[in-house]
C-alpha cells in the first residue's frame, strides 16, 4: 500500500503516523501543503494532528484551504481512503469530506490521556482488524474535540452504520459520545483519538496497531 502523509505548518503527529504505517508495512511519502498532486499511485491520504497553522480562524480552515486539499478531496471522490486523525479530523469537516465539526471541549480544557473507545462497527477496511464491541486504550490530545452534529445526522450516521468508534467516558462532550466517523462510501475515516500513539509497545500499548494493519490487508485484498 502507497500512503501519503500531509504536512502542513503546525502538524506534529505526521512523522508518528508514517511511522505507524510503515510498521504495518506500507510505502510512504510526506507531502508538504504546497504540493497540487499526490504521488502517483497513492492508496491512502493520511491527515496527521496537530495545530496546522496554529489553529487560526477555526482548527483546520486554513489548512483544509491548502493546495494540497484540491488533490485530497479529489483522491477521495475517486474512491481512495482517507484516514484523518485528530487536528486531521478536523481537516476533514471543515474540507466537507466528512460531516459534522469540531469544537471546544466542553470543559474548556486541553486534554492529554489515553481513554477507553468502543468499537462500533467492523465493517470498514479502517475497523476489520477488531471486533465490534471491543473496547481498546487510545490517546487522545485536543482542545477542540467537542464533535458536533444534529440530531438528524446522528441518527443518518446511526442508521448507516458510519459511527466507527465512540468514548466510553465522554471527555469532551461530543454528541452521542462519537470519536470516529466514516464517510457514506466507508473510505474516509476521521477520529480525534491518536492510534499511531498505541502502535508500539515502548509508548505502553498495542490497541491503535489493528487500524494500521487491518487497513493494510483490507487493501492488499482489495
């Protein structure tokens, strides 16, 4: 699999992701904002976290505005994968790939830990490496975490099976406690938990690492 990570001013989890991928055995290549293509053959887009251009107007808007963001949303109208992680999440609402937003955390305070996720749903190439129902031990890193959405679209992502993971103990107050959402097509994934911060033993824990290489296999028997 060729993976493309985004770098923009302000990320600081891209070179945690490529690495993440890498270990689950893809190709990848950093992809600076200014760019207006992606590497030929490119299977997956990976948004990375961080704070792209310092959070400025709202966490992601300036950078879902980048050059590079034409040639993303392009990659996923043709039907290419898309994983956005945290400030990529974000990336990911504000470019319209994904619905919803993103907001303050409901106790207006940054937060830092790994908490407890259900996983939702199984049937996507992102979730194929767990069981739904399974609960895993991912990071989380946000200030601007609150995910957003009315009751319709709640009840449309509901319905339609799109809910990829939600927190056990709501930390940020997200609606219907989602922390992860997938496209209508299941190719896009956007999630404000880290799991290329739990995909290797050193940093305590392997429950991120199934993403990866489910991804992976998905792909590879696509």
């Amino acid at each position: 699999m060729k993976a493309a990570v985004l770098v923009f001013p302000g990320s600081n989890c891209d070179r945690d992701l490529a690495v993440a991928l890498r270990a689950a055995g893809a190709s990848v290549s950093m992809v600076w904002h200014k760019e207006t293509a992606l590497p030929e053959g490119t299977d997956l887009v990976a948004v990375p976290g961080g704070f792209s251009f310092g959070d400025y107007l709202r966490c992601g808007a300036i950078a879902a505005n980048s050059p590079v963001c034409a040639a993303l949303k392009t990659h996923a109208e043709r039907g290419g994968f898309v994983l956005g992680v945290c400030n990529g999440f974000q990336v990911l609402t504000e470019t319209g790939l994904l619905p919803g937003a993103l907001i303050r955390n409901s106790g207006l305070r940054y937060i830092c830990r790994s908490v407890p996720l259900q996983v939702e749903t199984a049937a996507s190439a992102f979730t194929s490496g767990y069981d739904a129902g399974v609960r895993i031990d991912v990071p989380i890193a946000h200030h601007d975490g609150n995910y957003v959405l009315d009751a319709d679209g709640v009840a449309r992502l509901r319905d339609a099976d799109r809910v990829a993971f939600t927190y056990v103990d709501n930390p940020n107050g997200s609606v219907a406690d989602i922390a992860g959402v997938l496209s209508g097509n299941r190719r896009v994934l956007g999630m404000m938990p880290h799991p290329e911060r739990a995909a290797d033993p050193a940093l305590g824990g392997m429950d991120g690492a199934p993403l990866f290489t489910g991804l992976i296999d998905a792909l590879a028997d696509a």
